[in-house]
C-alpha cells in the first residue's frame, strides 16, 4: 500500500499563487507516475498534471499550462503543484495521485491511479 498526505491547499485571490505538496510513503518502489487532479462540485474529477518519478517528464493540461507547473521533490516521492495567476476556476479540491507501476493507461486518466490522496480545497476569491 501507498500512502498519499497533501498539504498546501487554502484561499488565495485571482492572481495570487499557492503550492501544493504531495508526499508518498509505504510500498513507493514501484512509483512510476504521480499527478494532481482536482474536482470541483458538480463536476467530474479532471487532470491537472503529472510527472514521471523517474525521467521526470512533467505533461500539464491545457486550463493549466503556463499557470502550474508540477515537479519533484529532491526526496523521494515527494511532488509539488506550484500554482500561479489563480483564477476564480481554479477552485476546487486536489487530489494528489499515484500509480503501482508501468500501465498502458494514459497518465492523464483517473482510472490508471491505484493511491489517491485525501484531497486538499483550493478557493480562489476576491
């Protein structure tokens, strides 16, 4: 099993910025992708970003790209979500994720996580 704590999240104004931390602990040796997701109420839970523990290759989704900027921390299994120009859409919980190894499953998709973390609010508001 692999365990997920957030921490980071809160309230921030538009164009503020917030980071996210993430870190991994237990049976982590065979981490290959972890990722941020957000949902917020009344939606489906959608991708963030994500970074490859290895090569650490990050890919960011396109409402994102340029504002966030995911990365890994200099210790293990640690990741951040550093989030800048906040906008009022931005809101939402996050969730750190992690898979249990190599998948054909895309790495922007839900369903190739097996760990997710407990979630942390982000409110972006004036």
């Amino acid at each position: 099993q692999v365990q997920l704590v957030e921490s980071g999240g809160g309230l921030a104004q538009p164009g503020a910025s917030l980071r996210l931390s993430c870190a991994a602990s237990g049976r982590t040796f065979n981490l290959s992708t972890m990722a941020w997701f957000r949902q917020a109420p009344g939606k489906e839970r959608e991708f963030v970003a994500r970074v490859k523990m290895v090569e650490g290759t990050t890919l960011h989704a396109s409402a994102v790209y340029g504002r966030f900027s995911i990365s890994r921390g200099s210790g293990e299994n640690t990741i951040y979500l550093q989030m800048n120009s906040l906008k009022f859409a931005d809101t939402a919980v996050y969730y750190c994720a992690a898979d249990s190894g190599p998948s054909p499953v895309p790495t922007n998709e839900p369903r190739r996580y097996a760990y997710w973390g407990q979630g942390t609010q982000v409110t972006v508001s004036s």
